[in-house]
C-alpha cells in the first residue's frame, strides 16, 4: 500500500512539473505577443507623429517654403527667416533625432528603423543640418546623435 501511494506521489508530482512547463511556455507566448503589440502601437505613434509634422508644415504656403528652403539652402533666407526655418526644422531634427535614438536603444524593430533611416540620413545630410551644427543650440540635441550626423556627412563627403 505504501508503495502505491508513493508511485501515486511521483505521478502527481511528474504531472505538476509537466503543468508548470506548460503554464510557463504559455507565459512566454504572452510575453511575445504583447511584446509585438507594443511595437505595433509604438510604430503607429510614429509613424502619427511623421504625419503631424508633415500636416503641419504644409499648413500655409509660407511654412512649406520656410521649411523646404531651410533645409536645402538656409543661407539663401533672411535673418528672420532663417531663425523661423531653424526652429521648424529644428523641430524635424528633434524628431529623427528620437527615431535615431529609439534604433540605438533597440526599441525599433530593423524593419521599422528601416523604414525611417532614408529620412533620419536625409536630415543629417541636408544643408540645414549643417547650419545646425554651427548653431548655439546644437548642444540641445544628444551627443550620440550630432556624432552619428556628422559621422554620415564625412561619410558622403560633406565637410563642414
């Protein structure tokens, strides 16, 4: 009698082991899907920030081209012009800047990054960035970033 009750014991104890292996492996699948999903809403803020900033300097006429301008020849504006292009695109920067971040602390997938990294490598390597850089303000903008931007303008060629 008491070795059934110990075979009994094994078997209870093998079938619970095998429940928490199996509670655990359905754990994990969680785990990953809610991992997906949260990528999945970061992704859509993004790509809902992009499309704000878009709407917003196509606003008026006068912002498109204050923008446009900036970042393709910011010397070719007036002065008051230049420090109204610099803040709407200093407001661009500040969003690739994050995007670049969010790659560097591996919160984007490498489809997601990307898909961005052509418009992150366009800002940096525009004449706006470059004015940006020989900016006071150019010490608001992370470190990691301003390298990683003029890392890429030495590696196209483009010499401040």
């Amino acid at each position: 009698m008491k070795e059934l009750l110990e075979e009994y014991a094994l078997i209870a104890e093998i079938i619970s082991a095998i429940a928490v292996i199996i509670s655990l492996v359905f754990v994990g699948f969680q785990i990953r899907e809610s991992t997906k999903a949260t990528k999945a809403s970061s992704f859509h803020e993004i790509a809902a920030l992009d499309i704000n900033i878009l709407l917003n300097f196509g606003q008026s006429q006068e912002l498109a081209r204050l923008i446009s301008t900036f970042r393709a020849d910011p010397y070719s504006l007036s002065e008051e012009e230049q420090n109204h292009g610099f803040y709407l695109f200093g407001a661009e920067v500040r969003h690739v800047e994050n995007l670049f971040l969010q790659n560097e602390n591996k919160m984007l997938s490498k489809n997601d990054w990307n898909s961005r990294k052509a418009l992150v490598e366009g800002v940096v390597l525009s004449p706006g960035f470059g004015y940006l850089l020989k900016h006071p303000f150019r010490e608001f903008f992370d470190g990691s970033f301003i390298e990683y931007g003029l890392n890429q303008r030495k590696k196209y060629g483009i010499l401040e």
